[in-house]
C-alpha cells in the first residue's frame, strides 16, 4: 500500500508531453502514408509494380522514389513515435529519437557539405540535369518534373539549350530521323502572353537555324537560374531548413522527455 502511495505521489508520465508526441506523430504517420500511397499508385500506373525489374531500366530520376523513400521515412517514424507515446513503450520512443537524430545529424553534415564543396556540388547539379536530359522521353513522370524545373526557373539545359543535344530525340546530328531534331522541349520556349493553349510544338527547329534565340526560348541554364534562385530565396530557404531542424529537435527532446518519465514511474513500482 506504501509503495502505491508513493507511486501516485511520485514521479509519473507527463499527460501533455504524451498526447502531444502522440498528435505529432499521427499526423507525421497520416502523411508518410499518403506519400507511400500516390508513390506506389504511380508506379502501378506505369506498370513497375507488375515488373519489378523496371525500376533499373531509367535511365534517369525517377521522381516516384522521392514519394517512396521520404514516405517511407516518415510512415517508419511516426508509427514508432505514435504507438511508442500512446503504449509508453521505451524501445519505440528510443528508436524514434536516434532515427530522427540520424536524420538530423545527415542534414547538417550534408548542408556542411555542400557549403565547403561548392564547385563539387555543382558539378554533380550539372552531371544530374544533362543525365536526366537524356533521359527525357523514358518516362513520364521525369519529363513532368523536367518541364517543370525548365518553366520555373526561365531555362533550358543545364548550361543552354544545345544541352539537348545529349538527347537521341533533340540532336542535331544528321541521321536523326526525329521530328524534333535540332530542337528543345516546350518548356524552353518563351510563352507568349497572347496564347492561351500551350504550344508543343514551339520548340521545333530552333536550334537548326540561326536564329536570335533569345526571342524564342530561354538560353540561360538550369544551374545557372536555380543557383540565382537560390541566392535571390535564400533566407526563405534558410529560414525552412531551419524550421525543419527546430521540429526535429523538439520531437527529439519531447520523446527523450517520455522516455524518462516512463523510466522513472517504472523505478517507482
């Protein structure tokens, strides 16, 4: 009766922290899940769930496995913070917190990274730009994602738009039979206030003939627009990251807080 009494009036687990870890993590898992959910609905879309070995065949990005991989990262991570806070179980809070320092301590090491290797990391931007050039007719959700990148940012290329010349549909070489020889996608084009239907086929011949290019489509590269974006957006960019880092810690530190309520309610019995 003695050690009940003391147990009440001890030390025990913080309502607050617990529901508040819990509702955090919820929502974190309800979100991991949705990613999983339209990454797998995409591949099944495009036939990879049926053939498995087509996960290989790109050539380039598949942006799907954007969707699969932080899915999964956070799905993994909110069911083990959810059950671990709502159950009290140590193991799983303990899991969560290494898992989420992991991920903490990859992101300051590769934003360390990239700020000391600046030339390295634009290197890789350009190798990965004209590698998914290549690419651009492989798959759908890769050529998306490429339009996409190319309208935004006001490019065309990694470095201007003979870049399209890596590509077996767009180069110029003469025994290319493609109607779109010597010319770029749509999304380089400069869009015409005037049009309201998107013309696809604006890109045809432009670098066949010697044109003034800039009144066409955008001659600047991807890096260099992305890297003017990026300097233009950098305290909202910085301002994000760090947002992110302030979540993670205080996940980190509510989680380590249960953990040692748990702990000493148990020393208590």
């Amino acid at each position: 009766m003695s050690r009940k009494h003391h147990h009440l009036k001890g030390a025990e687990v913080s309502c607050c922290v617990k529901y508040f870890l819990f509702g955090f993590n919820i929502l974190f898992w309800l979100l991991g899940a949705a990613f999983l959910a339209v990454g797998l609905w995409a591949w099944a879309e495009k036939g990879v769930l049926s053939n498995l070995s087509t996960i290989t065949d790109l050539g380039g990005f598949d942006p799907v496995w954007l969707f699969i991989v932080v899915g999964g990262v956070m799905f993994i991570l909110g069911f083990a913070g959810c059950i671990g806070a709502l159950r009290e179980n140590t193991l799983l809070l303990k899991f969560f917190s290494v898992f989420l320092s992991l991920i903490f301590f990859l992101e300051l090491t590769a934003g360390i990274l990239a700020f000391v290797f600046k030339d390295w990391l634009k290197d890789q931007l350009n190798f990965f730009i004209n590698n998914n050039v290549k690419a651009y007719r492989d798959d759908i959700d890769l050529q998306n994602l490429i339009d996409f990148a190319q309208e935004y940012w006001s490019c065309c290329g990694a470095h201007g738009p003979d870049d399209w010349d890596l590509n077996i549909y767009f180069n110029c070489t003469e025994p290319n039979p493609s109607r779109e020889r010597c010319g770029v996608p749509f999304s380089c084009c400069v869009k015409d206030p005037a049009e309201d239907v998107i013309n696809t086929q604006c890109g045809y011949d432009v670098r066949l003939q010697r044109l003034d290019r800039q009144k066409y489509i955008h001659t600047k590269g991807c890096v260099e627009q992305f890297e003017k974006w990026l300097q233009d957006n950098l305290i909202i960019v910085a301002g994000i990251f760090v947002g992110v880092a302030l979540l993670q810690i205080f996940g980190i530190c509510l989680a380590q807080n249960l953990v040692s309520d748990v702990k000493a309610v148990k020393a208590n019995w």
